[in-house]
C-alpha cells in the first residue's frame, strides 16, 4: 500500500504591537495551541509566520511573505492554522480581504476556536465574529483615547517625551515628565536667547545648539531647521499642554517647565516676524546687491535677472513692486554697481565708530568666552 500523505501546515501568530512582545508572551502562547492542533489533525507544520502589527490591516509583512510561501505549493494545498479569528484580523473589511487571498494562493484556514466552512451558515457565524473582533478593537481605541485625553487634562503629557524631557515614575504621579538634563538647560538657554534677542534667528538657535558638544552628543538623530520651529512654538516647554484634536488649549501641567510662559510669548512674537534680508539659495556672485538696493520711489528691494537679446543675455536690476512707478522698470547691472562702488569708496569710517565696533567685538568675545566656560563646567 502506498504510503499516505502527511497534510502540511502553517501557523500564523499576531498581536498587535512590539510592547505586548517585550511585556508578555502572546506569539508564543498562540504557537503552542496551534501546534496542539495540528498535533491533534495530525498536521505536520513546517513554518511559523509571527508579527507584531495592528489587525485592522490587511497588508503586513509576515502575511505578505505566507502568501508568498502558500502560492509556492499551490498545488499541494497547505493548511493555515490560527488561534483565534481575531488573529487573522481586527477588521470586517480586512479579513474578506485575507480570507480571499488565502484562498486565491491555495491555503485552507483552520483554527481551534472556530470551524471555518463554505456553506451559508458558517460564513454568517464567521463575517460576525469578524464584525465583534473590529467592534473590540476600535472600542479599546475610544477608551485608550478617553483615558488619555482625561489624563492629559489632569496635567500629564501622555505622548511621547520631547526634547529635554524624560519619563520618570513619581509616587503620586505615575510616569511624569522631569528635566533631562544637561540637554534641558541647554535647550533653555537656547531659547531664552532667541526670546531676547541675542541669536537673531532659528538659523542662529540651530547653529548654537550644533555647536554645542553635549546636545549634539544627545542627539541619535540630525536637528533638522523645520525642527527647532516646531519645538519653539509647543507650550509644553513653558509648562501647559496643548492638543488641538482633542480640543484642550493650554492645559496647566504638573511638570517643571523650562522657560516662563512670558518666554514663550515672546519667542511666538519673534517668529511672527518676517526677516528683513531672508537667506536665499539662489543669490550669487551675478548680482550681488539684490535685496539690498532699494527703488528710488516705493523703497521697497528690487530683485534682478538675465535678460535675452538678440545674440546675448544682459544683467538688469529691476522694482518687481506692483503698483510702483518704476515696477519691471531694468536699469543696466552696470550703472548700479558702479555708482555702489563709487558711494563705498568715499565712507570713511569716524573714529567713534571704531571705538563702537571695537566694544561691539569685545562683548561678543566677552559673552563667547562665557558661553565656553559654562559648556566646561556642564561637561565637568
């Protein structure tokens, strides 16, 4: 008598984020009861798929990679065992999806919790224990929101922790923000700064804290430029909280805030103010007084450009105000840059104004000097 033939099998495990897998053992729960199963079926298992991603989607990674190992041995057939059917998926729309690919690809699914079958009944029982499993899910969505969103009312930041923050379990508090220093003071510092005056621009707040060794050291990650406006304009660095979704606007926090709420208000008002002579990729060596030279009737910068002739192109400086006497008006790169070359050579400095520039100087150097000792002492 020919021998018989073992029915192969596959087992699929899912929980739904990479805590429950540092926290508990759901994965290897749902294996032992699966191969149980097969045990009992006398099913011979020959490869395990885990992942730890939400339900309610159809496309994940190790689902991706059975179908691709189920449509290998399409002709064999292959039986998928699952825990519970909520495994599968949290999600009606998704687990039609999947039973379908399942099939399409040759895979039979199986589970010890529930029998899986064509007929009209069973594909009833089936379509509403998937609608209970989403129904779950995003149930355990609206708690986890309101808790949050309650928690957060209280005073507790229930999002990740931001720059100069960290997490720290306090009797009376649970998790609460608390100061990470020495990146929260120096981060302060920055901003105080930048509230004052005394670095001119983001560009300048960027600049510092790069050039600092001890934040830059903290950072796993590049401080991007859009970044550090974000940061500026987040009251929690002021100590309130603010999540326009959840309709709460400036929730006094139980943290310890790294700058007073005046700072804030006053980094938010120097932000709202465009730069005079904004920093351009496009300015070069062609026209080096653009932006700079002003129209004789609207004061406003002109601009400057190549203009086309017949066997070349000419440099113009030009008023490109609408509204303005002068607006598209070109006058030759030439003259202009000649006469500011002719206007530059007569300035003579005053005497007075060397003795300005040299204190000037002296204060920066004075205030780096400064700067540098603190940043000794901190890495002491």
């Amino acid at each position: 008598m020919p021998k018989e033939t073992i029915q192969k099998a596959i087992i699929y495990c899912r929980v739904s984020g990479a805590k429950q897998v540092r926290e508990g053992d759901g994965l290897g729960s749902q294996e032992t009861r699966c191969r149980e199963f097969a045990k009992f079926k006398n099913y011979e298992v020959v490869k395990v798929f885990k992942e730890d991603i939400s339900g309610k989607l159809a496309s994940r990674p190790a689902m991706i990679d059975l179908l691709q190992f189920l449509r290998r041995y399409r002709k064999t057939g292959t039986v998928v065992i699952i825990d519970d059917i909520s495994r599968l998926a949290r999600g009606l729309e998704a687990h039609l999806q999947l039973r379908a690919s399942l099939a399409k690809a040759g895979g039979r699914l199986e589970s010890p919790s529930i029998e899986f079958g064509e007929d009209s009944d069973s594909i009833l029982v089936e379509n509403l224990l998937a609608s209970v499993a989403q129904h779950q899910r995003e149930k355990n969505g609206e708690q986890t929101k309101n808790r949050m969103r309650a928690r957060m009312q209280n005073g507790y930041w229930v999002f990740g922790a931001p720059i100069g923050y960290k997490f720290e379990t306090q009797s009376g508090h649970g998790k609460i923000l608390v100061r990470d220093e020495p990146v929260a003071s120096i981060l302060a510092d920055a901003m105080t700064r930048y509230a004052t005056g005394r670095l001119a621009s983001q560009v300048e707040v960027k600049r510092f804290l790069d050039d600092n060794p001890i934040f830059a050291e903290s950072r796993t990650t590049k401080l991007h430029q859009s970044r550090i406006a974000d940061l500026f304009s987040r009251p929690i660095y002021a100590g309130y909280l603010s999540h326009e979704n959840w309709g709460l606007s400036l929730i006094p926090a139980k943290h310890e805030p790294l700058i007073s709420y005046e700072t804030f208000l006053a980094i938010q008002k120097r932000g709202a103010v465009t730069a005079c002579a904004p920093s351009r990729k496009d300015l070069n060596e062609d026209f080096p007084l653009r932006g700079f030279v002003t129209c004789g009737h609207c004061d406003k910068p002109m601009t400057a450009c190549w203009s086309k002739g017949r066997s070349a192109k000419y440099p113009y400086y030009l008023c490109d105000t609408k509204g303005c006497v002068d607006y598209r008006k070109s006058i030759r790169r030439e003259k202009i840059e000649g006469e500011f070359e002719t206007l530059l050579g007569e300035l003579v400095p005053s005497a007075n104004l060397f003795a300005m520039a040299f204190d000037m100087f002296r204060d920066i150097w004075n205030a780096r000097l400064e700067s540098l000792e603190e940043e000794k002492r901190s890495m002491q």
